[in-house]
C-alpha cells in the first residue's frame, strides 16, 4: 500500500518536494493487533504544525516515514478479540492506504448511525473542538453574541451554529470567499457574515456586530484577534482555538496592539486543546447528532478523491479551497 512521507520540513507554506508517496510493505496483524484498510483520511490545520521541528502538543512528523492523521478504515484482519473483518474503526495512521496497528489505538464507528467521513469531522475531532471551546473554554451563556472566524471551515462552522441554537442573540462570521459568506447566512443561519478579504476586519466586525460580541472564538489570529478585541464587550470570552493565519509565518508575528483592552473591558482568554476535553465526547454526540438528524444544524464537506491527492487536498486546505471538513476519501 502507498503511504506520503514528510522528506524535508517546509520553510514557509509547504511544497510538494517536501513530500513522496510511497509503497509500504502491508503487514499481516500480530497478537492484539489488526489490519485495516483505510476509506476515508482526514487532512487538519495541526498537521502543519507536525511538520515542523518545533516542540508543541503534538509531536513533529519524522521525516521518511509514514505520516500519521485521523482516518477511518475497514477491518480485514483481526487478532484481538475486540474487533472482527468488517468492523469500521476510527484510528490515527492516515496519510496511507493500509494500516496495521494496535488494537486499543481503534475506536469502532457505525455506519448505520452516521456517514463514515463525519466521524472525522461534525460528529468528530473538529466537531468536539467547536463544542467545548464554545460551551466550556469560552463559557458560552444564552444571549451572548458571538463571532467565529474561520467561519465556513470544520470547526468554525459548527461554532456558529451551536451558538445559534443555544440561544446566541447574535451569530457572526467571517470566511475568505464570498460564496463561503453565502453559505454562512443562507444555510447556517448565521444573521451576519463578511469576507474578510474585502476589507479591513475592524470595520467589516463593527458593521456586522454594532452592538459588540460577547465571545470570539479565534480559529485565525492576527488581523482578526485585534479586531474582535476592539469589539468585545465588558467581560467577554476569547477562545483560542487556532491561529491559521499564521502557520506558514517565518518570522514572529505581532501580537495584537490592543491587548491593553483586556483591563479595561476585564475580558478573559483561553487556549483550548481538544485532547483536553474528550470527557465532553459523549455529551457532544449525544446533544449534536439530533440536530444533525433533524437537519437544524448544517454540515459540508469537500472530499478530495485518492490517495495521490492526500497532499494536494492538505494544500488546499491551508488555501482556503475547503467548504466545511476536508476529507480525502480512497473509495469503499
Ligand atoms: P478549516 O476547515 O477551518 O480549514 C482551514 C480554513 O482556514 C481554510 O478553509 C481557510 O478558510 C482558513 N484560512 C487559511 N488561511 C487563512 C488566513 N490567512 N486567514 C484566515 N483564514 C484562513 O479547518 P479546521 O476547522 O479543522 O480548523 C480550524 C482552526 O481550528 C485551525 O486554526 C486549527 O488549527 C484549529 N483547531 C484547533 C484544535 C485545538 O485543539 N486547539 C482542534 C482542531 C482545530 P478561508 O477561505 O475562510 O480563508
């Protein structure tokens, strides 16, 4: 089975003579292990992050070696008990095409209760994100405004729309296309949006949330983190969930000048890592998957098909070309 190899670590946005794909030997599973074949490959934002030596939550890519990422797959051999030929798992060695692994590394998905691919996406990792960055990191209270950057993406676009269920009195996004932004308000039912390529993101937040927000949940950065810092009102909530615009940066970026506000506006702020609050998992299934079911709460994804197109599909993400979870599928 083929499987891409980190060969160089990028300077910059990455190239695709940092990487190759590869063919790998499949192996049969030893004891307490089992075979999978791999059907849909998750591509995330963090994955940038791996590429480089720096240290951080998670550890970087080894470079000529296969890479890792979530993906679900198909059983087809099993030496633990656990886990029959058929069986569909969640597990982490994507980037590849077969993988043999522990056992205990698998998590058993159903397909009958949800689309396969969603399992990395609105009812998965992104999704668990959105929950508890808005619900417990940000403190989320019925009656908040809240603005959500990276808004049309996995993570932002289940943001929005939790807020708007639980009673926000004011959902506002932001995305880097305008068909993005049309999506935001025609099927998310977010009241406002804008494309922050437009414009200033000051001038675009103060026109779309006149009466200032109350959470940011800042799946961005930069321009955007000093902007909603000049919107926030007394006492709001900053969830730090991702800095994406500044990924590819190889210098220091500038923090935000306006962070004196902080004082006197007493908001707080907040990393989150979701490997934090997968105690929130079950809670968030069980609360989100009816509102997915009754179609309250929307979901795209953009699929990308084959494992040749594992990187591009990860480039692609890092341009923006994704609307909701990007998914590489290899085929059933
Ligand atoms: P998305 O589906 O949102 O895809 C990434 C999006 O980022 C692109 O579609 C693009 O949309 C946007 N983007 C790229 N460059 C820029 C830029 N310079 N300025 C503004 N937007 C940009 O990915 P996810 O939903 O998976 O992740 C969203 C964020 O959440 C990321 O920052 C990620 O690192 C973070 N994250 C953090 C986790 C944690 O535990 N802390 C867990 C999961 C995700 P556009 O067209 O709008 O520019």
């Amino acid at each position: 089975g083929r499987a891409w190899h980190l060969t160089a670590r990028p300077q910059g946005w990455p190239t695709t003579d940092d990487f190759a794909l590869r063919e790998e030997p499949v192996r049969a599973p030893a004891e307490g292990q089992i075979l999978v074949r791999n059907i849909h490959l998750s591509v995330d934002p963090y994955m940038r992050g791996r590429m480089s030596s720096a240290k951080s939550y998670a550890d970087p890519y080894k470079l000529n070696e296969p890479m890792t990422g979530g993906a679900i797959g198909v059983v087809l051999a099993s030496e633990d008990p656990a886990f029959a030929p058929g069986d569909h798992v969640l597990h982490d060695l994507g980037w590849r095409e077969y993988a043999t692994l522990r056992a205990k590394y698998a998590t058993k998905v159903d397909p009958e209760a949800a689309p396969l691919s969603t399992y990395l996406g609105v009812l998965g990792m992104p999704g668990l994100t959105a929950y508890a960055g808005l619900l417990r990191v940000a403190g989320f209270q019925p009656g908040d405004a809240v603005f959500v950057s990276g808004a049309a993406g996995a993570v932002g676009s289940e943001v929005g729309q939790i807020a708007r269920l639980k009673g926000a009195s004011r959902v506002i996004g932001s995305a880097g296309s305008d068909e993005k932004v049309k999506v935001l308000t025609d099927e998310y039912g977010f009241d406002a949006a804008f494309n922050y390529k437009h414009g200033p993101v000051a001038e675009q937040l103060r026109e779309a949330a006149p009466s200032g927000i109350d959470v940011y949940f800042d799946n961005v950065g930069g321009e955007h983190l000093e902007a909603a810092i000049d919107a926030m009102n007394l006492h709001g909530r900053i969830a730090v969930c991702g800095m994406i615009s500044q990924y590819n940066a190889t210098e220091p970026t500038p923090a935000p000048r306006n962070l004196a506000q902080i004082i006197a506006k007493r908001f707080r702020m907040e990393g989150l890592l979701v490997m934090d609050h997968f105690d929130l998992q079950q809670q968030f299934v069980d609360e989100v998957a009816p509102w997915i079911r009754s179609g309250e709460l929307k979901y795209r994804e953009t699929v990308v098909e084959g494992i040749d197109n594992n990187l591009e599909a990860f480039l692609g993400l890092l341009r923006g070309e994704n609307v909701g979870k990007m998914i590489v599928t290899l085929g059933d």
